[in-house]
C-alpha cells in the first residue's frame, strides 16, 4: 500500500523520487555485486535537481522540509538502498542549513545553500569512530593555533566520501576555558591532510555505499569553520535540532524504503504465482501492512515535532533525542521484520544472489546497528522512561528555529 500524500509539494517529491527510483532499481543489483559507488545515479539526482531537495525555493531548491524528506527517501531506498544512504547525508545537512539561515539569516549558510542549488557542492558527516559514543565523545583532537584548530584523528563509515566537496566532523578540544569541549566543524574536503582511505569499506550490507574510512592528520579548521561546541559526554541540545533531529527519522524512511522495495515485489509475485488466496500469504502481507504503516506513522509524527520545536520547546532534552530515536529503532527493527517475512513466503527464489530479497535481507540489518544502533537506543529509551540521566545536558543555542514556510 503506498501512503496516501495529500499535501501538493509533497507529492511531486515523492513522484520524483519514484521516477529516479524506477531507474536505479535496474542499476542496483550490479552495483551491489561489484560494490561499486553509483556515480550514475548521483549525477541523476543531480540533474533531476533532487540534490536541492531540502535547499528553501527563495535560493533556488525545492524547498522540502523533513517530512518531505523521509517521505521521498523511502521512496528512493525502494529503489536502491545504498543510492538513498548516500544522499541522505546531504540532504539532511542542506535541510538543517536552510533551517538555520531562516532563523539566523547567517550570510555562509545562504551562500552554501545557494551552491547546493547549483549542484556544485555535496555535503557528508565523518563522525563516527571506533570506541565512542557517538558525537558525545571523540578521539579525535583539535590544537589551538592562529585563526583555528589543527585536528588529527581517524573516522570511519565515511558515507558519501567518494563525492563529497564539504565534510563535516568533529574533534575534542581539551584546553577549553570551560573544560575538554567536543568541537563540530565544516570544512571542504579537499584541505590538506584530509585522506580518504580506499579499500576499507568491505562489508555484505550497503556496499554501493563505499563508505570508507577517513584520516585527518594537522587538518586546519578556521575558527569561522566550527559550527558548534559542548562539553564532553553531554547530550546538546543544538545537535538534537540538526543532526539527531534530521538524521533519525530520515535513516528509518531509508531503512523503510529498503523494505518497502522487497515487499511490492513480494506482492507482485504473489500475484504472478496466484497464490493471492492462500490463508498464510494473506496473513504475512496483512502483517507487513502493518509494520509499515506503523513505521510511517511514527517517522511522520517525529518529523512534525522537529519542524515544530516542539522536541525542545516542550520536552527536556533527554526526552526529545528519545523521541527522534525511537522512531529510528522502530522503524529499522520493523523494516528487518517485513522483509523476513517476505522471504518466509517467496522461499528459495529469495537467496539467489542479486535478488531484490537477497539484497534486502542484508541492507536492512544494517538499520539495527546504524546510531544509533538497538543496543543504545534501548539504554537511552527505557532510561529516559524511568527518569534515569544518561548523561548530562546541554540546551540549545537556538530555542525556537524558524518555521517552514507553506
């Protein structure tokens, strides 16, 4: 069942998502099989002006807030998993730029968002890293010197490195007046000392991504680069208005989408076989109906409260990165169980290699480890439930960010 989309701007996202979806569903299983990046598929979304999804109309993109956003992605990811992985990371800084110029009317983010528009920049994260929680710590460092930081460190699961012009990461920066501070940084991915390290992305899921590993030795960050700082091992309120606001729902509507893909085949086939009155195969597609629309109805939800403020305006920080988790934890969990289910009813045609299933089976198990990853996210949701700290708080910067526009 496809979701019934009332509002006008949010249908053409999501047909255009479809139509460039419908493309890369016959491109996905060789790129999968040679783990080779879709530069095709990019250079697609490009030209279909898709990469200026989330840029506002006023600088040139197509104006989509979050909830656009998911809702295209899922239709993306229906079409190849590691395409819609790839994009998502852009598209959700560009959308969390176009937020903060609303609101700040800051003259570098315009001018970015004027450049996304124009296709000529493509934004990734590297922030994860072996060994820490991710964004409360890192093992990255930042030196002071004259006009900035010189920042060493190694991240992994570089998503979009292989087209990236602007990179987003973060380092520790222990001589800080207030104590050790976690800085977050943007900077072009061609400054020197940036190495992304070919050949260390070597995995069963996602692995068109070619999310490899990246090495930062004496990086220079100019002051003007840093986007934002806290305190080591807090939870910030401004990352839960960008990057946990923006980033969780949109990884469910991918992860989604990915099952989404493998379960309009599994009915399509169904209906080829003529099996569409046997009491088992009603009950598994009535089932995966329902893990579906749940999903989508919590993704949804979630990115009204972001849209809204309403995740830090009403609720206590803690409480509001729960929020945006959980509907990442339900809706990757969730996605992992359509899909088994779809490969319980198909059988055997679901293991041949190259497979819509086969491909799905993997892709999505991905979700439950992705950060926030099941284990971490339970800790935080059930702590959160009993009233527990997990860790201390920072607030955010901004109390209220702008509004979409209609």
């Amino acid at each position: 069942m496809r979701p019934l989309i009332t509002r006008p701007a949010r249908k053409r996202h999501v047909a255009l998502a479809e139509e460039l979806a419908a493309t890369f569903r016959e491109r996905a299983a060789e790129y999968d099989r040679k783990a080779a990046f879709p530069y095709r598929n990019i250079d697609d979304l490009r030209n279909a002006g898709y990469l200026r999804l989330t840029v506002p109309r006023e600088l040139g993109g197509l104006g989509g807030d979050l909830g656009d956003m998911a809702a295209a992605q899922e239709r993306l990811a229906a079409g190849c998993a590691s395409t819609a992985l790839t994009v998502n990371m852009h598209l959700s800084m560009a959308g969390q730029l176009a937020r903060a110029w609303r609101t700040t009317g800051d003259e570098r983010a315009r001018r970015m968002l004027a450049d996304i528009a124009d296709g000529n920049v493509v934004l990734m994260g590297a922030t994860a890293e072996p060994g820490h929680a991710l964004v409360r710590s890192t093992g990255a460092k930042a030196r002071k010197v004259d006009g900035g930081y010189l920042v060493t460190g190694d991240k992994t699961f570089g998503t979009g490195s292989a087209v990236m012009t602007h990179m987003t990461s973060m380092a520790e920066y222990r001589d800080h007046p207030d104590g050790p501070h976690v800085l977050v940084f943007r900077i072009p991915a061609d400054s020197p000392g940036i190495r992304v390290l070919d050949g260390t992305w070597n995995t069963s899921a996602l692995r068109a991504t070619r999310s490899e590993s990246i090495e930062l030795r004496d990086v220079m960050v100019p002051e003007g680069n840093v986007i934002t700082s806290f305190p080591v091992g807090t939870l910030d309120g401004s990352l839960l208005q960008t990057v946990w606001g923006w980033a969780m729902p949109t990884f469910a509507a991918v992860y989604l989408g990915v099952a989404v893909g493998a379960y309009e085949q599994c009915v399509r086939d169904v209906l080829s076989r003529g099996w569409e009155e046997r009491p088992y195969v009603r009950t598994t597609l009535a089932e995966c109906e329902a893990l579906i629309e749940t999903s989508r109805a919590l993704i949804d939800r979630t990115t009204g409260e972001v849209m809204g403020n309403a995740l830090w305006n009403e609720l206590g920080i803690q409480q509001g990165m729960s929020r945006v988790v959980l509907a990442k934890t339900v809706g990757t969990n969730n996605a992992v169980a359509v899909v088994d289910h779809v490969i319980r009813l198909i059988g055997t045609p679901a293991l041949r290699p190259g497979s819509v299933y086969e491909r799905a089976h993997r892709d999505v198990r991905a979700g439950t480890m992705h950060p926030y990853s099941n284990s971490d996210a339970c800790d935080l949701v059930a702590a959160t439930a009993l009233g527990a700290e997990v860790a201390p708080v920072t607030p955010p910067r901004l109390a209220r960010l702008a509004e979409p526009t209609p």
